[in-house]
C-alpha cells in the first residue's frame, strides 16, 4: 500500500527531490515540452504567503502561466490544460502547489 502524501503534496508514483521550483525552470520545461509562440511564467507565491501549500520562503509554489502553442490547435481548454500540466508534473510532485493556465490565442490566428 501506498503511503499517504504529504499535507498540500500530491501524491504520485514519482517524485523528483532537489528539482528547483522556479520560474526559469517551468519556463524551460514548457519550452522543450510544447514549444510555445508566446509564454509567461509568473511566480506569484509572495501573495499567497500563509496560505495552503505556500512553503513561507514566498516562491515556488504558486505559479500563473500565459501560454499560445500550437499544440493547443484545435483542442479543447480542458485538454490544453492537460498538456500543461503533463509537462509540469515533475514540479507538482517536487513542491509546486497551485498553477493558473491562461491559454492564449495563438499568434498565427490559429
């Protein structure tokens, strides 16, 4: 049997200890994984300081990403969701608690 996951932790079969939780490296996973027209990556963990999942160090663990792919063409926003949090799923299982996706139309109009 499994143990239970750590409070504000999900719990997987894989997890990834001393991977950094940062802004720069869900940027450059999202790069290599979606090859994005258009993204932004904000770590936004200052404001939710005392709140669940925050870690007190106020970064790496909150997160809002604005992305415009074309991987996205022609899916639902549930699936594009998906994708994203396919690539990102090293960094939920190492501390990332919350991600706001905010799909954005592509640049070629697709």
């Amino acid at each position: 049997m499994k143990n239970p996951a750590p409070p504000n932790r999900p719990m997987s079969d894989t997890t990834a200890p001393g991977l950094a939780v940062t802004a720069q490296a869900i940027d450059a996973r999202l790069r290599e994984t979606l090859m994005p027209s258009t993204l932004e990556v904000i770590d936004e963990s200052a404001a939710h300081m005392g709140h669940a999942g925050s870690n007190g160090t106020g970064f790496g663990t909150h997160f809002r990403v604005r992305i415009a792919a074309p991987a996205f063409t022609g899916r639902t926003r549930v699936s594009n969701h998906r994708l994203v949090y396919d690539a990102l799923q090293p960094f939920l299982d190492a501390g990332l608690h919350a991600l706001a996706i905010e799909i954005l139309p592509s640049a070629t109009g697709a």
